[in-house]
C-alpha cells in the first residue's frame, strides 16, 4: 500500500481504490486483498460519516464502510 495524502491520489489521478473509513478500515490489510489494484488507505481511527464525506471525488473505486462510531453518536 502506498502513502499519500488524500489530495495526492486525487490529484494524480490515478484510477486506484480508495479505502475511507473508521477504525475497521484503517486496520485492513487491502493491499493484501485487492494485490491487483493500487490501494490507498485513507481510514481514520473514530472517524464519523461526516467526517469523509467531502472525500468521495474523482476515484474510480470507492471501498466505503462506515457509520459504527456514529451509532454512539445517534446519527444513526
């Protein structure tokens, strides 16, 4: 997996999949899981919906699992 920030792999267009998210995200191995592809891993440790929303532009693919922090929130 490849570090980048977030307006890097934007800017670079690179086609690649974007993993957004809590905790779960931030932990998975998917460069492991998706070897075929270029993976950028932009998941944040009690990170809510609100949070990444605005970060959901100009990606091919989109991994997007999130809402369990905002459950103790009660946005759910």
């Amino acid at each position: 997996m490849q570090s980048l920030t977030i307006s890097d792999a934007l800017s670079n267009q690179t086609g690649g999949i974007a993993i957004l998210g809590d905790s779960v995200n931030y932990a998975g191995p998917w460069s492991e899981l998706y070897p075929e592809h270029q993976t950028y891993n932009f998941g944040i440790n009690r990170d809510t919906a609100q949070g990444y929303y605005s970060m959901l532009v100009r990606l091919s693919k989109v991994c997007l699992m999130m809402g369990i922090n905002d459950l103790s929130l009660e946005f759910s």
